[in-house]
C-alpha cells in the first residue's frame, strides 16, 4: 500500500487502478471463452456438463437444484440468520418499488398522442458467484428487482462446490426471493447456457449479476443477443477523510473491500498527514490475523492507496476523476462534502454508514459500476429487467398540420420514399 503526498502522483496511481483489468490476457480470455459458448451454443447441455466436470470438479446431474432442496435450505437456515434476511428483503423491496417507472401519453393539440409504455421482459437469468465466497446477499439484490418489475420466470445459475453443492444460505435467499429455477452450474458456460438456451436451461432476455473475468468475457460476448446488466469488475472502495475520521474505523472499511478479490482496490483520499500514518498501521496490523489475511495481502500490496491531498476540494476532484464503485465521505460535514460529488456508484454519508450496512440491507442496490464506470452508469435496479416501446398515434388532420414538416426533413435527408407515404396520403 503506497503512501502518496502529491497530487500529479495521485493521479497517476489512480489510473493504474482503473485500469487494473486490463491486460495482454484479455483477448487470450475472451478467444476461450468464445470456444466455450460456441460449444454450448451447438451441443448444450452435454456441453455445459463438460465443462463444468473440467473446470468445477464435478459432473452437474441433476443439473437443476430440486424446490424440495430449496425449502429445505430454507426451513434448515438459523431463525437468526432468516430474520435478517427477511429484514434485508424487505428494506431492498421496498426500495426497488420506488424505482418502478411510469408510463406516459402526452396529447397534441389536434388529437395526436404519443406514448411510452414500460413493461418488463418474459425472462432473466441471475449469476451468483461461488468459489471464493457465498453471496446470498448478491441473490437478494438481482431477485429482487427483476420481481419489483414483473418478470414471470427468473432463472439463477451458481457453481457448485467440489462435490456440486450449492452453499445453504444461497439456496434459502434464492427461496425467499421466488426464484423460480436453480442450476448447479458456473462459470462461462453457464451464461452460454442462459444466452442461448439448452434442453434443460430456458434461453432468458437479460442476464445480471457479477463474476470473475471469464463470466464477463462471456457477458460482453453474448451482448446483444442477449441483454446483459452492465460489465463488472473487481470491487473497490474510496474513502475521503478528514482529521476527525476515526483511523482504525477506516482501516476496517478499507479490508472490508480488499477481502473480496486480490483484484480489489482500497483507498484513502486525506487530509491528514497523520491520519494517512495510523490508517496505514491500523490496516497492516488487522491483516495479521484476519481469516483471508492472503487475500487482503495481495489486494492491499497491489491496489492499496493512501493519499495526502491539501484540501477536500482537493479529494473531491481526485475522487471524481476515479469515479468509484463505492464512495465513503467521513468528514466533519459529509453532506457539505457530498455537493461536489459527481462521479460514484453509492456514496456512503458519515461514520455510522459503513459501506456494510448498503452491501446488505440499506435498500439500493449493490451491483454498481466499477473501474470507472459510474462517469456514464448506476446500479442495476428495476429498469434492467423492463423495456420500453412507443406507441404514436396521428389522425388525418394533425398529420396534415405536420405533413409539410415531415416532407421537407425526409428530403433534405434524401428519402424521396419517406417523403412520399406522408405525400401520397392526401393525393386524393
């Protein structure tokens, strides 16, 4: 973890990070990946069976999780551990339910109306991760928007273990959410799987939800033949302090993240010199003991950052120029600080809010833009599981009204014909 007190520096290291996934692999990755969908796409379930013996260990028959193992999972989990997850629910429902958008139908003054008429896709495929971790907060978070939006048949896809079973409390929040189908596959032949359709696996409209660099690779491929939520990177976490931040409170912020993924990146944007001191003490002592301490290492040595900056305007700037994926503003006025925020995925207000508390239960959603990404996108959230259509509808006088308009456009871009279906309506 580097210690910077320049600003020119900053930003350079800063750009490093960003652009931590990108590398000479990636065409390597994705000429892969692209051999694993195409066997997918041509030999299907025999396919993803393969694959999923090579690179998981185990031969997925049956495929399909059974829905007597999932309400088993479910009547099996710890009443503490459901009662938090029923609050998580909850409070994320009724979050998305806001996000809901609304049709409309605006009337012209000749009897012209113009409409746009929201409504959500037939079908989508939900991702969640394995290996390192369980994430069944990762299941709330893609189930429950694409629910909030109507759509009538959700298939989720998670790897199995070395003996092919899916993590218990994975398969209880994916029974609280009404999911309606569960696969005990991964990988990049799972996402094949769900763009393309198999005897077993339905072809779905929109596959969601984050995984390593093969998943994405597949993600980015099969985009536009199917729809996907957004390309996600490792995970990563910006914190602007100042000399009232507790030190050790932000250390525990900054592993919070780094404990997810080598390729996580942790940084401290401050004003303090002797905050940047103890913060990085603070992080390399908790590392010591901590259960994934080789995880943590490796992110913390490689995308770790702490930077001086003279001022807070100053963090701002460099802040904005990083557009994070998680943003943590622990200042004497946070809100203050927050009006010059422009770039970031969710932004997290004072010491009580650590970035925890929006990973699990505060409502918003926790798949977010990463590696630069929130400059020109948000969260996944209600809106990628809808579409919209729109619905025009003139009448014989207000398309006269318009008629010439509409001719002198058409030819002045040269489409005599498009000029003429309006012309050729009043010949008579």
């Amino acid at each position: 973890m580097k210690i910077i007190n320049n600003k020119q520096k900053a930003i350079q290291e800063l750009k490093r990070i960003s652009q931590r996934t990108i590398s000479g692999d990636n065409k390597k990755i994705d000429s892969i990946v692209e051999e694993i969908l195409q066997e997918v796409k041509t030999h299907g379930d025999n396919a993803v069976e393969a694959y999923t013996q090579k690179f998981d260990g185990f031969l997925p028959k049956p495929m399909q999780v059974s829905s007597k193992d999932l309400k088993n999972a479910w009547d099996e989990t710890d009443n503490n551990l459901k009662r938090s997850l029923e609050n998580a629910y909850q409070r994320i429902k009724k979050f998305h339910q806001k996000e809901i958008p609304e049709s409309f139908t605006l009337k012209g003054e000749h009897g012209e109306s113009v409409q746009r008429r929201w409504m959500p896709v037939k079908s989508a495929g939900l991702y969640i991760p394995g290996g390192r971790a369980a994430y069944p907060s990762t299941v709330l978070m893609n189930a429950i928007p694409a629910k909030v939006a109507g759509v009538k048949e959700i298939s989720m896809v998670s790897p199995g273990d070395a003996n092919g079973i899916i993590n218990k409390t994975v398969l209880a929040a994916a029974y609280l959410s009404g999911i309606d189908k569960v696969f005990r596959i991964g990988g990049a032949q799972a996402i094949g799987a769900l763009a393309y359709g198999t005897n077993q696996i339905n072809k779905v409209d929109v596959i969601s939800g984050p995984g390593n660099i093969y998943v994405t690779s597949a993600k980015k491929l099969i985009y536009g033949f199917t729809g996907i939520d957004s390309l996600a990177g490792p995970s990563e976490i910006l914190i602007i302090a100042d000399r009232t931040a507790n030190s050790s409170q932000i250390a525990s912020d900054l592993l919070a993240q780094a404990e997810h993924d080598p390729l996580a990146s942790s940084i401290l944007l401050t004003t303090s010199n002797r905050q940047a001191k103890e913060v990085f003490d603070e992080v390399f002592n908790k590392i010591a003991d901590h259960p994934r301490k080789e995880i943590c290492n490796q992110s913390i040595k490689n995308w770790g950052l702490i930077a001086i900056c003279d001022s807070l305007d100053s963090c701002v700037e460099l802040s904005n120029e990083f557009a994070p994926e998680h943003l943590e503003i622990i200042t004497i006025d946070p809100k203050k600080t927050l009006e010059n925020i422009e770039n970031a995925g969710a932004i997290f207000l004072g010491k009580w809010t650590p970035e925890a508390v929006g990973d699990y239960l505060a409502g918003p959603n926790h798949t977010l833009p990463t590696c630069g990404n929130a400059r020109f996108s948000g969260s996944l959230g209600v809106e990628t599981f809808m579409k919209n259509s729109s619905i025009i509808e003139f009448n014989e006088e207000s398309l006269k009204i318009n008629s010439l308009d509409i001719i002198n456009l058409a030819k002045s871009e040269g489409l005599h014909s498009h000029a003429n279906s309006v012309q050729i309506r009043f010949e008579d």
